[in-house]
C-alpha cells in the first residue's frame, strides 16, 4: 500500500479532532472527567505545545532566511523592487477581497431577519488602535534583541534587512557571516521537518480541543453571517487569487493549490499567520519552487500586512450589522469601508487583537454601533480558522507572483507533483560517537 502524505494524514487527524471534538460538546460537556482531564488536560497541552513548537521557529528562520535572501540578491535596487511590487500586490488583493465581501453580503443580505436576543446585547469595549505616526515610528526598533523577544515582526524584518545589507557592503569581509546564515538557514529548515512530522497529532490535538469547547451548535443562531464569510472566504481563495496567479503569475493554480493543502491546513488548527510562517516558507521554496531571496521577504511581510481574510470578515459584518440595526450604508459608506479597510491593514500590522481593532475603526468610520460586535465574536473563534488559511494562500500566491516577475522561481519544481514532500524523519543510527 503505499503511504499516506503528510497533507493527507494532516486532513484526516483534522477532521478526527473536529468530529471527537464535536461529539464530546455534544455528549461529554457536562462531564467533569473529560473536560478536566481530556480538554483541559491532554487537548489543551499537546496543542499548546504543538503551537509553541512552531513559534519557536519564527525568528530564528525569518532572521537566517532574510540574511540569506538579501545576500542572495547581491542589490539592493532588487530588494526595493520586490518590496514595492509584494506590498501593492496585497494592498490590491485586501482591495478585492472586501469588494468582493461587501458586494456578496449586499445580494445575499444577512442579518435581515435576525432577531436581537437578551443574550446578544452584552456590551463591547473596542480596544484602542494606535496612531498611524506611532505605528510608523514603531517600525524601527530601539532595541532590536526585545523585538527579537517579543517577537515583533515587522521591527525583526526592519533589522534583519538592514543588518544583510550591512553585510553586503563590506564585501568580502561579510562572505563569512553570509555562509554561516545559509548553513543556519539548512538546518532551520531541517527542524521545521522534524516539527511536520508530529504535525498531525498536534492538529487533532488543537482541533479537538477547540470544538469541544465552541462545537457546531454555536453556529446556529449566527448560521447567515457564518455562511456568507465562509463562502467568500472560498471564492476569494480558489476564485480571486487564482485568476491573479494565472494572469499576472502566469502558473497553473490547480497545482498552487494542490502544493499548498498541507500549509493551508497548518493556517486552519493554529489560527496565526505567523505561527504559520515556516511552514509557508518551505511550501513556497521547496514545492513551489520559489528562491529564497524573494520568499525570505515576501513570506513574513505578508505575514504581517496582508489581511485578506480579516478584510473579507470586515465587509460581511459591516453588512450584517448594518442589516440588524436596520442602518442604510449607501454606496457612499461602502466605499469607505473598503478604503478604511485597506489602509487599516497597514496601519494596525502586527497589533495584537488586529481583527478587531480594524473591525471598531470601520464602524466608528461609517457610522454603526460598536456594540454589534458582540453579535460576531461567537463565532469568530471559528471564522478565525478559516481566515488565517486564506490569509497564508494570500501570502504564498504573492509570493509566486513576485518570483514570477523577478525570474526567481525554478519551474521544474513547481510543475514537479513531488517536489518537497516531507519525508519521515530518522535519527541516524550505527555512528556512535562514545569513547572508552
């Protein structure tokens, strides 16, 4: 028989942990013993590590990786290019993807006929989103090993860059810091197959405990708005981006997609574009076959700007709220969402509780209770899956297209159907190393 592919095993210990999930809110909520021990103990640790794991490789891999893709470029007019073209390439994408929410949700109309129940009227305080000046200070790090700490992404990029352009410009003399970044790099890579290779476990783990606590039940009340940002998220994901990546990438889609399952589903059990970043890394070097020097940038930066999902989010609930307080937007209103939409995904990059931060502005902006908020976050938990899988083919579709323009992308590999597929990993034996 031959062996199951990571993608495959991932698929299935997903939808096992949604199903043992499902089944024990439904049956087991009330028991003691299996929210104790089962949810709260085995679930919530494995996937708690699982996500740590992948955390762990963020800055280490983003950092080598950017060394070696700025490096690799040997220019920096180069680098300029590749960052202009990948930033107006997800401004337009977040562009599209809340037109194409806003224009769905105002032929399908939900909310229409919701009614407001006691429970939907608790109140909401929308945090506080910081100042565009301040968010373009806070781009340059005062102290860069904090923002290595906290791991702040856009400051790591700002530093990282500037540090492999350094590098570059004393010559030969950074020869040597440069190839010890690329041996660096190799093994980052190697770990992040290691980490793939518990990967399943730890998506049944995060899957099971999260429908355990959420379950199907919830989407019920919530069923129109939760159908319409689940229908655009999949047009805008299998429709938008793919007629981009074959007009402007110039690449079939069907084998984009095909490559990108496994990373996709990554994005779905962990909620987090960045958690998310080694694993799209590898997909778009290894099965996409796209050069580090363009992937090493791309990648993280989409990470952090692009928000493709949370736009689409944005749209619907603007409609939906509008809907259920029975308030009238107009074209007017609607154009302003989409602008507010697309600048608020640079302005709030890397704030923590983004989604809403942007979500408060919109409303604030147009016009709408801020307090209907409160309707969405239900389901949030669950859209936010969704989301971030959309989000990461966002992020990879760029990613190609940009290689694609730069010539930086081996065609081989990409049309290869098995092309950097994760091979089980085996410790090497008979090379024992004990002395006496």
């Amino acid at each position: 028989m031959k062996k199951m592919t990571m993608t495959t095993k991932i698929l299935v210990w997903m939808v096992s942990g949604l199903v043992v999930g499902s089944l024990i809110n439904a049956f087991a909520n009330d028991s003691e013993v299996v929210q104790t021990y089962l949810v709260g103990g085995l679930f919530h640790v494995a996937g708690a590590i699982f996500i740590s794991m992948l955390k762990m490789l963020v800055v280490p891999l983003v950092t080598f990786s950017l060394i070696c893709g700025v490096c690799g470029l040997g220019d920096v007019n180069k680098l300029g290019r590749v960052g202009l073209k990948s930033f107006l390439l997800f401004m337009l994408t977040t562009a599209l993807a809340i037109s194409l929410a806003i224009g769905l949700s105002s032929l399908i109309g939900p909310g229409k006929d919701f009614e407001m129940a006691e429970s939907t009227t608790q109140s909401f305080t929308a945090p506080e989103a910081p100042p565009l000046t301040q968010v373009i200070i806070d781009l340059v790090p005062s102290n860069p090993i904090a923002a290595y700490a906290e791991g702040n992404m856009l400051q790591i990029i700002f530093f990282t860059i500037l540090f492999a352009v350094c590098i570059l410009m004393i010559g030969e003399r950074g020869k040597p810091i440069a190839e010890g970044a690329e041996r660096l790099n190799e093994v980052m890579m190697q770990v992040v197959n290691v980490v793939m290779n518990i990967a399943p476990y730890g998506v049944f783990a995060l899957m099971a405990k999260t429908f355990s606590l959420q379950g199907l039940g919830l989407i019920v009340p919530m069923i129109s708005y939760f159908g319409v940002v689940a229908l655009v998220l999949l047009l805008h994901a299998t429709g938008t981006l793919m007629v981009l990546l074959k007009l402007l990438g110039r690449v079939n889609p069907l084998i984009f997609l095909k490559k990108m399952r496994a990373t996709q589903v990554f994005a779905f059990s962990t909620s987090s574009s960045n958690a998310t970043i080694p694993v799209t890394l590898r997909s778009t070097e290894k099965r996409l076959g796209v050069d580090n020097s363009t992937a090493s940038f791309v990648v993280p930066f989409g990470a952090t700007i692009n928000m493709d999902g949370t736009a689409i989010m944005q749209g619907v609930a603007t409609v939906f709220i509008a809907n259920v307080y029975g308030i009238e937007l107009g074209l007017g209103g609607y154009l302003t969402v989409i602008g507010m939409a697309v600048l608020a995904s640079i302005g709030t990059a890397g704030v923590p509780g983004v989604g809403l931060i942007m979500l408060a502005m919109v409303f604030n902006q147009v016009g709408l209770p801020i307090e209907g908020i409160a309707l969405i976050m239900g389901v949030d938990r669950l859209l936010d899956m969704m989301r971030t899988a959309v989000n990461v083919t966002g992020d990879a579709a760029v990613t190609t297209i940009v290689a694609r323009s730069e010539n930086s992308i081996d065609m081989t590999t990409y049309n290869d159907p098995d092309a950097g597929i994760v091979e089980e990993v085996h410790l090497p034996h008979g090379e024992q190393t004990a002395k006496g």
